[in-house]
C-alpha cells in the first residue's frame, strides 16, 4: 500500500500462485488499479493460463487491467493480454 501511495509508482502483482480469488480480491485488484491511474502510476499483473485468467476474462477485468501472462512480459510492458 505504501508503495502505491508514490506519484508515479509502478507494481507487478504475480498471482502465478494464486489458486482462488474472491469478490475481495478482485475489488483489491480494483482498487489498487484506480489508486494506480489517479497517481500517474502503474499496476500490471502476472497471470498465466489458469483459472484466475479464465476469472479476469469471464469478469471483463481482462480489458480494464493490465494483465500478462509472464513476469517478464509485466515487467517490459509488453505482450498486454486481452478479453477478445
């Protein structure tokens, strides 16, 4: 959270261990994307092939996140994963 609170920050979010998610957690991921676009920050998150990744495509937050499937690839920015 401190780090989000910084003008300009840029987080990865690695939820490649990740085996469930609720409604809470999804509001997180939400919440710490606003925080992230009000301060001219960044929030990218990994998540593989999986049922978190089926999750964020199925809720539409595929689109409105910044998602990857690799560490490496949240990391650069590049390779953006998307809903369609």
């Amino acid at each position: 959270m401190e780090a989000a609170e910084r003008e300009g920050h840029a987080l990865v979010v690695d939820l490649t261990q990740l085996e469930f998610i609720d409604s809470t957690g999804l509001g997180a991921l939400i919440g710490a994307h606003r925080r992230a676009s009000e301060r001219k920050g960044s929030l990218r998150i990994v998540a593989p092939e999986g049922q978190i990744l089926r999750l964020l495509r199925i809720t539409g937050l595929l689109d409105v996140l910044s998602v990857y499937a690799t560490g490496d690839s949240a990391l650069s920015g590049e390779n953006r994963l998307s809903g369609l």
